[in-house]
C-alpha cells in the first residue's frame, strides 16, 4: 500500500491516520485468537491487573524464543500495508519493529491506564 500525498499531509497536521478494514476479517480473528493465547500464559511478560487477574499488558511478542513469541503479531507488523505506511510517515525507509506489545483493558473491571 502506498499512501497518498493526502495521507501524509494529513498525517503531518494530525499526527496519526485511520485505515478502516486495514487487516481482514480472517487477519482479525487469527490476531484476537492468538491475543487469547498468550493471555493465558504465566510468564512475567504479562502484567495482570490486581483484582481479576485479568491481562492488562502483554510484553515480548517480538522475542523468537520468549514465552509470548508470536509469529502472527510478527508478521502482522511487517506487512508491507504497515510497515510501508510507517516507512512513508516518518520518512525513513530504515525503520523496523523494534518491540511489540498488547495492552488490554478489561470491560467494567478494567483499571484506568496512568
């Protein structure tokens, strides 16, 4: 994907773009499956929040041999749709995932973000 010219000024004067449909339905459930997956894992690469136990931040996707490694967030932040975009915004044709992240919040129970 390469964005418009558009795209970028408005990227410039916003600071951030909204790409409806960027992953597919069947990239969007394989994605939230795996989520799922890790959230059960006991590693100290999931920080959980204090009543329910529930995951509030999944660290270390990126790591090919960490607990939390995963190949579908890997290939999901390498797309050329993604990637190429982040490439294209921040004007640097160098620029790779350095680390991966999921920070969740729990509906009703969930604690407030600082």
């Amino acid at each position: 994907m390469r964005l418009s010219s558009k795209q970028i000024s408005d990227f410039d004067r916003k600071g951030y773009l909204v790409f409806r449909n960027l992953f597919s339905d069947l990239e969007v459930t394989i994605l939230r499956q795996e989520a799922s997956r890790i959230a059960t894992l006991e590693t100290e690469c999931i920080i959980r929040e204090g009543r329910s136990g529930a995951p509030k931040t999944m660290f270390r996707m990126h790591e090919a041999d960490g607990p939390t490694s995963s190949a579908p967030y890997n290939s999901a932040s390498r797309l050329p749709r993604v990637l190429g975009a982040a490439k294209q915004v921040l004007r640097d044709e160098e620029l790779y995932m350095h680390h991966r992240k999921i920070n969740m919040k729990a509906a009703i129970e969930g604690t407030v973000w600082p």
